[in-house]
C-alpha cells in the first residue's frame, strides 16, 4: 500500500506579503517562478532545467519548499512526479498586481 505525503499550502488567508517578497528575492527563486509563469505547470525535474538553474537536485528541492510555504508554488504529487504550479489567482487576489510587476520588471545589470 503506497502512502502519499501530501505537502501543505498555506490558505490565501495566511499569505503575508513579507514571506511572498522573501520567498522571490533569491535570483534562482525568482528564475524558478518566471520560467513556471512562462511555461505553466511542470514537472519539477524540467522545471529546473526550463529555469536554467545550474544547483544540486538537493538546492532546488529547497527552493520549492521555501516558494510553497510563501504560498507562491502549488506541488502536486502525480505517480512519481512532484508537479508544480503557480498559484497565481491566490497571489493576484492577496497582492494585486505584485506577480506581473515581479515578472515583468527585468534584471537590473550591474
């Protein structure tokens, strides 16, 4: 009998604007919610490569924790596959226009 672990979510009435802004100011944090807006759902393996993210399976694991527990990712467990998605419609609806601003504004070149 296989057991599946569901990971938690926080509900859109617990999302805080300090975690969601902590959450996004790590550039391959960041890397990973751009690819996901522009690609959509995926599955984490090709996430990581969709987001041109050069770290150990290890790092980005924890990336995505630190992401979901913001409330930004939704994780999904299909067979083997972590499948993970944005929760946009939570976000927009907590912090409107936040998301399009983080997405839209590019990288300051130094």
């Amino acid at each position: 009998m296989t057991v599946l672990l569901e990971q938690a979510h926080p509900p859109v009435t617990e999302l805080r604007l300090s975690k969601v802004l902590a959450a996004l100011a790590d550039p391959g944090r960041l890397a990973t919610v751009r690819a996901l807006a522009q690609k959509g759902e995926s599955p984490c393996t090709r996430l990581q490569h969709d987001a041109g993210l050069q770290i150990s399976r290890s790092t980005f694991s924890h990336h995505q924790k630190v992401l979901r527990e913001a409330g930004i990712l939704l994780v999904r467990v299909r067979g083997a596959e972590r499948i993970l998605s944005l929760r946009r419609d939570d976000l927009d609806s907590c912090f409107p226009g936040l998301l399009d601003l983080v997405l839209n504004t590019p990288e300051k070149q130094t």
